[in-house]
C-alpha cells in the first residue's frame, strides 16, 4: 500500500477470512495494520469461510483426516471421489424449509448444484439432468463442493451409513440454509443475525456433535463482538434494540480516556442464545466492551437521532459480511503470474482485465442475435 501510495487516513474496516494469520489477537496482519495506523478497524471477518468450519471439523471427526492433496482417508470421502458416477436410489428424504434464494443469477455454478441437489433431497425427486452434472472438484478448500458430493453420494445410497446421514443431515439443517441467506442478506449488520441462526439450527445435534461443532463456532464467532452486535443493533428494526446500543455506546464515550488499538478478542459465546443481542455476557468481567470503529467518527447527537430516524445504514457504509469477490481477484492474481513476469506486468494485466470486464460484462452468443 505504502508503494502505491494508497491513502489509508480514510480506512475504517477491513475483511478476511477467519485464519489466525489474519486474526491473530497479537501478531495478526489486521490487529499489527491496526497498529501501524494507530487505531482501530472494524474487522468483517467472511462468514461463507466460517459457515464451512464446523461442517469440515464434523466430517473430520464422523470420516477421518485427509490423506493427500485431493483425497480423504475415510470411507465416504473415498466414495466421494467418483460419486457422480453411481445411479439414483430409493433415498428417504430429509424435508426442510428450503431457503429463499431470490438472486439465482448470482450464483456460481456449484452454488446453483448445491441449491437443487437440496431441493432433489428434501422432496425426495432427482431428476436425470442432475444426475448428470458434475458436483464440483474435489478440493479441501472448496467444502462447498464437498457438500455437493456428499449429497450427491446420499441420493445414491440404498442403505446409507449412519455417518453419511448424519452430515447429509447437516448439510440440510445447517451448512446450505446458512450459505444461502449469507448470500442473501450479505450486510455487516446482519452478520451477528446469522451467527446466532448457525447456534439455533445446529442445536439439533447430540451433546456429543454440539462438542465437535460448538469450539469451532466460539473460535470462528468474530460478528459475537461487542462491536459488531452494537453496530447490528443500531440498525436494527427494533427501537428497543437501537435506543440500547446508543446507551451502550455513550457509556464507551463517558468512560473511555485511551484512543489506542485494543485487542480483537471473541468473547464467550452463548450457545443458548435465541436473539443475537443476547450472544455474549455483556455484564462479564472477561466481555470487554469498545465501541465500533464505524461509529466513532459519528456526533453523540447524530448517533441519538438514529433512535427514532433507524437511518445508520445511510450513515455507516454497508459493508458485506463475506469476501467471495475477493476470492475471484485471487483467482485473477494467480492466472495473471502464470501468463507474466514482474509485479509492473502482472499490475498491468490484471487491471486491463479488470476495465476490459467493466466495459464488456458478457459474452454475445449467437441466440442474441436471433
């Protein structure tokens, strides 16, 4: 950034996904570039990265690890490899209220596999086209795909296995709900909503899956914050909800005399949380409270009128609350060093594609035409 010379004053929030390298509470890149500006930022860490944790722990857990770049040492991930091969079977659905996916258009190729291979499971109905496409590679870093497979080996098991039912199950219950209403509602201020939807959805489990999953949640629960649930609740439709996040925030003002960088730390989680105001223990010694990056340039007056105006998403900008489109760049930086040399070409090439894909967003095919 310093070699562009990017202005960085203006910097309020920033978006990763949830690795420690990037949200390491000390060595972090976001909390040591907290630390290099000298305040603090409001941390939008990807909720599509998190809703893949618990269901990769589970498979781990039911499965077994992997055992190579591609490849899973159990025995369903073996039978995952060449799924899409075996013929529909007789399968007992798993019924569900499948999601409202109102932006299809939006969606990747395997996002939309995924969506119908939900319907196929929850009706009990697999039609032959699907049956005939592809799921998606196989990848440790796709789990979207992953799930994919798994549901497509479950349409084709006669007698499934218990472990295969139960990430089925999971996937049904949780994993696809989940991924689409992120997709969905992809605001900032919705990120502690759908926190506490995984909690709710994921209970169905047995006390020994909820010590599988629960961990993985309380590490990856980033949108638990003390700062993201005030700047959710300022925006919530809830009078209630916004008149007790501005007390809230006074009361950071009144009693806070150090504009340096605090420690990003996820606080104890509630898994019995029914609202996601009550996710955390606000009143416990180890909860501490700061107010949300994105509000503090924000008068007490103005902060007040949101009350009864419920404006904040036309004062704080509206950031998302996943970062798929910066996985499409990473994409675009890896293509560009395979086709260039040096940072001034790579540079150059990536923001050629960039305009070119601005000015024309689509391909014409011949149907255009006709």
């Amino acid at each position: 950034m310093q070699d562009k010379n990017e202005d960085l004053s203006k910097l309020r929030a920033v978006g990763s996904d949830g690795t420690v390298v990037n949200t390491g509470s000390r060595g972090g890149i976001i909390h040591r570039l907290e630390l290099h500006l000298g305040r603090p930022l409001q941390w939008n860490i990807c909720l599509l990265h998190a809703n893949e944790l618990p269901l990769r722990h589970l498979f781990q857990h039911l499965d077994g690890v992997t055992s190579g770049p591609k490849t899973y040492s159990g025995e369903i991930g073996k039978l995952l490899v060449d799924c899409e091969l075996s013929e529909l079977a007789e399968y007992d659905p798993i019924p569900i209220d499948l999601p409202d996916v109102t932006n299809i258009e939006d969606l990747s190729t395997d996002q939309k596999y995924l969506l119908k291979i939900m319907i196929a499971v929850s009706s009990g109905i697999c039609d032959e086209d699907l049956l005939k496409t592809k799921p998606g590679i196989m990848s440790h870093s796709r789990w979207l795909t992953t799930a994919n497979r798994i549901l497509r080996l479950y349409v084709s098991s006669n007698d499934p296995s218990e472990t295969l039912k139960t990430l089925a199950t999971f996937i049904m219950k949780v994993y696809g709900p989940m991924w689409f209403a992120i997709k969905k509602m992809s605001s900032c201020f919705d990120g502690p909503k759908h926190l506490v939807d995984t909690i709710r959805k994921s209970r169905y489990l047995d006390d020994n899956l909820k010590k599988v999953v629960d961990p993985v949640i309380q590490r990856n629960g980033f949108y638990s914050h003390p700062e993201n649930l005030l700047l959710s609740m300022l925006g919530d439709d809830n009078k209630v909800q916004r008149e007790i996040a501005y007390r809230r925030i006074m009361k950071i003002r009144d009693a806070d005399s150090s504009d340096g960088v605090r420690k990003f730390v996820v606080p104890d989680i509630n898994m019995e949380a029914n609202h996601y105001a009550s996710l955390i223990y606000w009143h416990k010694e180890n909860c501490v409270v700061t107010e949300p990056p994105l509000t503090k340039d924000i008068s007490s007056e103005r902060l007040k009128s949101v009350i009864d105006e419920n404006n904040i998403r036309e004062i704080v900008p509206e950031l998302p609350c996943h970062t798929q489109c910066v996985e499409r760049y990473v994409k675009l930086v890896t293509n560009a060093s395979a086709s260039v040399i040096g940072y001034n070409s790579r540079d150059g090439l990536i923001r050629n594609q960039i305009e070119s894909r601005r000015l024309m967003p689509t391909f014409h095919t011949k149907r255009d035409f006709v």
